[in-house]
C-alpha cells in the first residue's frame, strides 16, 4: 500500500489505532460521528455485560451502524459459555473483533466478577478466551492494566500475558496504568496510578512477536507517533472524546489517505442523513446532539454556540434544523 505522494503509510491494520472503549461516550451515535474524521481506525462499543445479551434485547445492544466497521465490540463477564455465547451473537451480528474487558475497576463492575479483578485469575479469564475461539472466527483481544493491588510487576504481567497468549488471544491493548480496586473510583483510577510505559515496552521487548497497544494518557497524534515507534498499536480515549477534531488527521499522518479538508461543520453535515434516520425511528436529537459539544474548542462564540446547541437540542421537539443551523453557523466563521 502507497499514500497518494508514493509514501509507504506508517501503520496498516485499523487496530493499530483506536478509539478506546468509553462507557457513556462511545455509543453508535459518536461511533458514527468519528466516522466523519476517520474511516480507517478500529473503533470500539461501550463495554456490554455478555449476561445482558441473554435477557435484554439484543438490537438495543447490538445494533451498529455499517460506516461504522471495522468495529469491536468489547464485551464484560467472566462466565465461559455466557462469553461465548455472546461472542457467537456478536460474530453473526457483523462484528469485526471481539474484545474482553480486564480493566474496568468499578465496583459494580468487580461486583459481577468481572473487568480488572479478573487478572488476579488468569485460568479463569484464559477459559473464557478458549470458550470465545473455539466458537468464533473473528480476533479475541483482551484491554487490561499493567497490574492490579499487589498483583504487579514486570514478571506478574508477563505471566498473565504468557497464559493469555497461550489461550489464543490475537491482541493485548495495555492500558499502562495498574488499578487499585479498594479506595479509588474509576475516574481516579484512571488519573492517579502513575502511567508506567516503560513496563509496557518491556512486555514488548520480551514478547516481540505479540501484538502489544499502548493506552493510557496518549493526549496528541504526535505522543501516538512516538509510541508507535516502540509499540504495535495505540489506542486513545479521553483526549479523542474531549476533542475529535484535534485528530482529524488520523487517516492521512497514520495510514496514508489523502488529504481531505474536515472541520467541524463538515463533520455535523455528515452526520445529519444519520440523524433524520434516528429520529424517524423515534430517536431523540440529543442523542447525537451532545457528541457534537465538544467539536468547537478554544475560538471566539464556542461557548455561545454550545449553549445555544445544549439548550435547543434537548428540547423533546428538537428536530434537524437544530444541527442545520448548527453548522450554518460554523461555516459562516470558517470552522
Ligand atoms: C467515561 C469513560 C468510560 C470508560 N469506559 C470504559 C469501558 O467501557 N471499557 C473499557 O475497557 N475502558 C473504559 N474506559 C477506559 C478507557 O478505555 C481508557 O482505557 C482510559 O480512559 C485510558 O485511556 P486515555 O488516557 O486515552 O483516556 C473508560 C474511560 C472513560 C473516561
């Protein structure tokens, strides 16, 4: 593959860079927002309990978008028929990977037995893994911390991710931080734990035939450029929630495209054939409405125009002029 100038591009698989899985952010709604910015990296679902699928109803889980490939579908249990159950759901359903989460310190989370507490029982976690293949062709990924409480270090993390590995997962995103599940809430696990990199470069070093992804504080394309150079992926959450259009690059600095002019009015255009669909289907505005905040940033009326959209846009009988006007406005200033 060659970029437009004869460039060979910096990475070729979408995994390589990801839009990480963010539970209240990264619904199909901003999913399909992102797809205005980029079309080549792998997005992820918000994590979906496996055990939901059996009672609720599975569209309303489920259901995505076809811009929205490649996509995974990150997944929380530590049951292996339950997960395999639902990575079978989730293949048939169209979905390009399947990713467990071993991350997510919360206690509602840890009370299910499920997300970060699972590292501290890796036969547990490699039986779902082998449940999940032996069932599905698609990769079986796995998000995790570098550690959790006293189960950490160099030769804990290599352990699990020797025993991962050897349960067939196809890739690992490290999020390079340990959680402590006792006295911090997940926000502050995801700030105070200082983040270790070099840990993460060293599994690399040891383990140089293993798909590693870095994650965790990665804030600008440049940080994700750097990382690159020592890891196979980079996988990127706040900074890109916070603010889409600072990465409206992604496809021509990472994978090659063309250079193609994206701002924020262009980003609500292509969204708005997406929100008529919505609200036909009895869909509120809002729901695609609040991802859109965070495209203006840091010029002169953004707050005015936040307000005015936040304002307008949670009205029950806000319909699609509210975007229209929305990016009118942007690109009568040019943005
Ligand atoms: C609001 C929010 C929700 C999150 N939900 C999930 C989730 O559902 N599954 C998961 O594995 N990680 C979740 N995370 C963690 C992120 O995927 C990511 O690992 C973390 O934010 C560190 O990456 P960052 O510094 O690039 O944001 C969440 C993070 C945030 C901020």
């Amino acid at each position: 593959m060659k970029t437009a100038e004869g460039k060979k591009p910096l990475l070729k698989e979408a995994y390589q860079f990801s839009v990480a899985p963010m539970l209240d952010c990264t619904d199909r709604h901003f999913r399909v927002l992102m797809r205005q910015i980029t079309k080549q990296s792998l997005l992820y679902t918000e994590m979906i309990v496996a055990k939901a699928l059996q009672y609720s109803k599975k569209s309303k889980l489920l259901d995505f978008n076809k811009v929205e490939h490649p996509i995974a579908l990150q997944l929380g249990g530590d049951d292996p028929e339950i997960l395999s159950e639902a990575a079978a759901i989730a293949e048939s359903w169209g979905y390009d990977e399947i990713n467990l989460n071993l991350g997510c310190p919360s206690p509602r989370v840890q009370s299910g037995n499920f997300g970060a507490c699972l590292m501290a029982y890796p036969d547990q976690v490699a039986k779902c893994i082998e449940a999940m293949k032996s069932i599905t062709s698609i990769p079986i990924t796995i998000k995790h911390r570098i550690g959790i409480d006293n189960h950490e270090g160099e030769e804990f993390l290599l352990q699990f991710i020797d025993r991962m590995d050897a349960a067939g997962v196809d890739r690992f995103s490290i999020h390079a931080r340990k959680a402590l599940l006792q006295g911090l809430n997940p926000k502050q696990n995801r700030s105070i734990p200082p983040l270790q990199y070099e840990t993460v470069a060293k599994i690399k070093k040891h383990r140089p035939k293993l798909k590693i992804e870095l994650n965790g504080g990665l804030k600008t394309p440049d940080d994700c450029t750097n990382a690159l150079k020592t890891f196979d992926g980079v996988m990127v959450g706040r900074a890109i929630y916070s603010n889409p259009l600072l990465w409206k690059q992604i496809d021509e600095i990472f994978f090659g495209d063309q250079e193609k002019k994206i701002t924020a009015s262009t980003v609500i255009k292509g969204i708005i054939p997406y929100a008529e669909n919505h609200l036909r289907q009895n869909g509120r505005l809002w729901d695609i409405c609040k991802h859109t905040l965070n495209l203006v940033h840091g010029v002169k009326g953004a707050r005015k125009w936040r307000n005015e959209l936040s304002r307008k846009g949670q009205q029950s009988n806000a319909d699609l002029q509210i975007l229209e006007k929305a990016a009118r406005q942007l690109e009568d200033v040019g943005l």
